[in-house]
C-alpha cells in the first residue's frame, strides 16, 4: 500500500476513534463510527487476496447495518424525548435498539459470526486494530448509556458470549480465530459488569488491549499463523517464544499474572451485587477458554511435535524485532503487584 495512502488511513482511523469517544450526540458519534468503518476497510483488503476482500465485504455490510440501527436508535429517542444527548436514553425501545446494534459491532454472541473470518482475512496488524482500537467506540457508547440498557438483555449477551467464545475456541487451528474467539469471550466479562460498575469494563478493556496487543505482535514477528507453524517458531526467537508462553498464561486469567487482576475485580463485584449464581457461571466458562490457552502455551514451548512436519525448521532469528514488544510483555505479566494503585483509579 501506498505509504501517503497508509497514513491518511491511520489518522482517519485515529480521528473517527477520538470523534466517537469524546462527543455527547448521536450524529457525531454516528458519524465517528462511519470515519471508522470507511478507514479500516482498505487496510483489511490491502493485501488483494480474494479472502481478504471477501473479510472487507463482511466487515462493511455489518457495520453498515450496526450503523444504521445506532442512527434510528439516536432519531427514535430525539422523537420520544427532544435531545440527541446519548446520556439521554430513556425510552426502552431505542435502549433495544441500540444494544443490539453495539452487540453487532463488538462482535458479541449471537451476532458474533463476522468476526472470526473477518480476522481470518485480515494480516496480523489489521487484526490487531479489529481486535483492540475498534473496539474502544462502540464500548464507550456502552459506557456512556450503561445506566439505562436493560441488565437481563446484557446478562444474557454476556454468558452466552463467554460460552461461546470458549467452546468455538477449541478445535481451532488458526491463531487469528482463536483469538477471535479469545476476543468474544473477553467481551461477555466486560458487558457482565458494565451496568454495575462501568469503570471496571474500562480497565478490563485497557488491560486485554495490552495482553492482546502483545500476543499479536509476538505472533508478527515470528509470522506465526497456524498452530503447525507455532511448533516449529521457536526456532526463529526462542526468548519471545517464552514470553509468549507468559502473555497467553495472563490472557487465561491465570494468577500471578496481569490477566487476572479483571476477573478477580468483576468476580467480586458481582458477589458484591449479590449476583454469586453469575459470578459462578462466568468463572466456570472461562475454564474453557483457559483449555485452548493452555493449548497454545503446550505448542509454542514446552514439546515438539510429536508427529512429523511439513514445516521446516527455521533457524534464522529475526533482527528487526519489534522494541516496543519488550515493554507490553512486562506489561502483561507483571501488573498485578500494582493492583492496589490501580485500584485507586476506579
């Protein structure tokens, strides 16, 4: 891709995510989310591979409908109540609407069957935005309207996106899937608490960004697609191959590690809230997603592939790492002694 072509996108993309998070109406807010849409689609089908194309087409007709909905959502509750505030929604109806049309755009289940092919068919980098920066508007909607959506409708997203995020998760073979699924499945622990304690779906969205954020350019850098060739990764960096033994660790929540702060946070806010049965449910379901981690983990490091290869072993390190991958691993590892300080901020 052309590189003026590139950044033009990249601020595109970074102006449509600033114009969403900081407006109070729903037009510019709309109009965020569609700066978005329009800048993502070149940088997924940039490649030009027909599956790349096809990613681009499911991307756009699904955010195109999300959109939608978020705009007739907006014109309902100015009809009903006369202001385009968002912190206004007070009409059931457009509060319906508009979960359904942010449960489409973050992917969450039953509206979940766009995102994992559309990652499929994206690079590594593109699936890093799809998974991290795209995610910030639609949450901050969320945020911005938590007092007013209906809990049962947001209780039932939750759990059955954390179960299916874990159960679709497992006989996967693409990493760029199961981190789809991964994505899915973080998604219902933070739209569980987000009507109680908004800020805590906040920090649980900042701190997978960082877990995720690492797993992906670990995976970059040693061009890592498919579980096959993770196998055989460790060759090219077997240093980043550890750490990434750690990160995938944290993503399951695994203590001491920072991916368990947030689910320690949301499990006790809900018994907090009285709601143990919830708290339960979540904890048991994520036992699945922590099956297809440890899977990851068992093939980057500890064994070989105890069958023959069509891959070869590659033995030539990569130089051009990437600096800013040592900074997010001890990010993503070492957080939860800081806890008490990050407790403070919400």
């Amino acid at each position: 891709m052309n590189p003026h072509a590139k950044l033009i996108f990249s601020l595109s993309l970074i102006m449509g995510t600033t114009l969403t998070i900081s407006s109070n109406h729903w037009m510019m807010a709309w109009i965020g989310l569609e700066i978005n849409t329009l800048s993502i689609i070149p940088l997924i089908s940039k490649s030009h591979h027909p599956r790349a194309i096809e990613a681009s087409i499911k991307y756009f007709l699904v955010q195109a409908t999300a959109s939608t909905l978020i705009l007739f959502s907006g014109m309902i509750n100015a009809w009903l109540t006369g202001q385009w505030d968002i912190t206004q929604l007070t009409h059931p109806t457009p509060s319906l609407l508009l979960t359904t049309a942010i449960a489409m755009k973050l992917g969450l289940a039953p509206f979940h069957f766009w995102f994992p092919e559309v990652l499929q068919g994206s690079s590594l980098t593109t699936a890093l935005l799809l998974s991290t920066m795209m995610k910030l508007p639609p949450i901050t909607i969320l945020f911005l309207t938590s007092h007013s959506l209906s809990p049962t409708l947001l209780i039932t997203l939750s759990i059955i996106s954390t179960a299916l995020g874990g159960w679709m998760g497992l006989n996967q073979t693409q990493t760029r899937k199961i981190l789809a699924f991964s994505s899915i499945s973080h998604l219902g622990w933070m739209t569980m608490i987000i009507m109680y304690n908004p800020k805590l779906t906040l920090l649980t969205f900042y701190l997978y960004s960082i877990l995720t954020t690492t797993v992906f350019l670990s995976l970059n850098t040693t061009k890592t697609l498919k579980l096959s060739t993770m196998m055989t990764s460790w060759t090219k960096a077997p240093a980043l191959n550890t750490t990434l033994m750690m990160t995938l660790l944290s993503l399951a929540g695994l203590p001491p590690l920072t991916g368990f702060l947030p689910k320690w946070l949301i499990i006790q806010e809900l018994a907090k809230q009285e709601m143990t049965p919830m708290a339960v449910t979540m904890a048991m379901l994520s036992l699945l997603s922590l099956f297809f981690y440890l899977r990851l983990t068992y093939y980057s490091t500890i064994t070989l592939p105890p069958n023959s290869t069509n891959h070869m072993k590659q033995w030539h390190i990569n130089k051009a790492t990437n600096p800013s991958i040592a900074i997010f691993t001890s990010m993503s590892i070492l957080l939860l002694p800081l806890s008490p300080m990050i407790l403070t901020t919400i």
